[in-house]
DNA sequence: ATAGTTGCAAAAGTTTTGCATTGTA
DNA sequence: TACAATGCAAAACTTTTGCAACTAT
C-alpha cells in the first residue's frame, strides 16, 4: 500500500468516525466500515441486501440484521433518508437534502431529481388534526417499448 | 332475508360477474367474494390482510395467498392500482383513476386527493431510451404534536 | 463492577411459487 | 378426454426482536 493510499483510507476512516460521533452513534468496527461504504464518494442509494453483499465482499464480518438495524439508527440519525418506491424493498439513500427520484422500474434504479427542479401545487389542506410531513413525488419510468 | 336484500344481493352479484368476465378473468367463487367486496359501495383502500381478514370474517372461505394472488391478477387486469407508500406492506386502491394520495403515517391509512386537485411542474427529461409511466406523489401526514 | 450498547441468531412477517385439483370445452 | 386455469400449502423472501456479549466509564 502506497503512502497516498494510507493516507486517504485513514482520512476516511477519521471522517466516518467524526460522522458517527457527530450523530451521537459510538464508532464500532461494524457501523464505521459501513459509514465509509455510504459516506466515502459521492451519493448512493442502497437496499440492505446490496450494501450487505458489497461490504462482505469486501472482507468485512458483518450480518444482513446488523445491516438492517445500522441503516435505521443511521436514519433515525439524519445520516439517511429512507425512499419507498418499491413494495419489495427499502431503499435508503445518503442525500438528506430536499429532492425527488426516478424510479426506473426494470433495473431498480433510483436517480435523484434536485429538489429546486420539481414543484408540487395544488395539494389540499390535510384533514384537521394533521399536518403535512413530507410531500415525495416517484417518477416512474420504463424502458421504451 | 327481505325480498329488498335478496335482490341487492343479486344485482352486485351480477355486476362482479359482468366485471370479471369484462376484465377476462373466470368468475370463480373466490374472485367473485373478493370482487364484490372491494367493488361494492365507495372507492376503497386495501391490504391483503386486512381484505381476506374481511371475506373470511364475512364466512368467505379462501386463503391469504388466493387474496396475494387475485389482487395482482385484478391489478394486472386494470380493475386496481397497487399503491407503494409503506414498506411494510402493499396497498391496492379500487380508484384505478388519475389521483394522488394523503398518507397517514400514524393510521396507515390513505386518502385520496384527486387528480385535477395536484400538478407537479419541472419534472426533468428522463434518461434517454426511458419514459415516463407514471407520477406519484404522496403527502405524508402525521398527527399533529 | 456495571449500566448501557451493540450485533446477530432466531423469529416474525409478508409475498411468491409449485403443483394437485377443479373447471371448461 | 384433454387442456388450461385455479387455489392453497409450503417455500422464499424481507425485516424485526430478544438477548448474550461487549464497551466505556
């Protein structure tokens, strides 16, 4: 291992650490390797399974429930958002921000829509007693023909 | 049982039949119970458990899996729209129409916003070779405080 | 030590499938 | 009779939970 590839996979880990600190979450082996999957580069949408198949062959010793429970404590703690699209699976997606998708239905694919882009008008008031939480618009898309 | 009930009985029983063998689909027992109960009186919001829960307190004999399997065979033939709003389980909504949805995450139940109500505007080009199926948006309510 | 966390095996749900049975021509 | 369609038990998924093991004071 170069110098430079010490130095960046150490830059990381200090970042994914500062990140879980940050979020009240203590930095185990199991939550910072999976911190540096979601959070080193850029966005990324994944499911519980992908991101567990991804890290195990990665070499990292961790079960699909410890994946499953650190995807919700990691939303819970603002680290991630959760997107429902798909009645077979959850995804969770790093980009917290305001913002919408794509769903490509054959691939199972997500592609954000910046949140400036799209706007919604028109949505009736809420029965009394409720307030709006979040308004998600899914653009569902297929392949042509 | 008065002769009123009889014939109301009689004339949603007709109509089920007219339905299914419109959508070509065999007006077996099963389908016929489910049928009349989700097409019967006003738009409905369904799950699978709660619909066979339903049929089978109403004295109806048919398994979970008939319920699974004649909801998507209904779904397929465009007499519902299944629903992806919690990824806990699947909702299938009997207004096959163009509309939307409130969310009550608290309830787990849905409300229908109509159509013409909610426009979504600045929906970008989707990927080349994709095109649009479809838009939802959903608006997640909770109680509020 | 010990109070609180964590990670995972086992359990609980939900949904799909394979095939014996039933219905239709 | 043959041929396809049906309904459900069993299987296969995805997700959650309970608790033994671990951590940080």
């Amino acid at each position: 291992m170069s110098k430079q590839m010490r130095e960046a996979a150490a830059a990381a880990n200090a970042q994914a650490i500062a990140r879980l600190r940050a979020a009240g979450l203590r930095p185990t082996r199991q939550r910072l390797e999976l911190a540096r999957h979601l959070f080193t580069g850029p966005d990324r949408h994944v499911t519980a399974e992908n991101l567990h198949g991804e890290v195990v062959g990665a070499g990292i010793k961790v079960s699909l429930a410890t994946v499953y429970n650190t995807l919700h404590q990691f939303t819970g703690a603002g680290l991630l958002r959760q997107v429902v699209v798909d009645a077979a699976r959850g995804y969770f997606d790093t980009n917290t921000g305001d913002h919408q998708h794509f769903f490509l239905e054959d691939e199972g694919t997500l592609i954000d829509i910046p949140g400036d882009a799209i706007a919604v008008s028109g949505v009736p008031q809420p029965p009394s007693g409720l307030r709006i939480d979040r308004v998600d618009v899914v653009v569902r898309v297929t392949r042509e023909n």
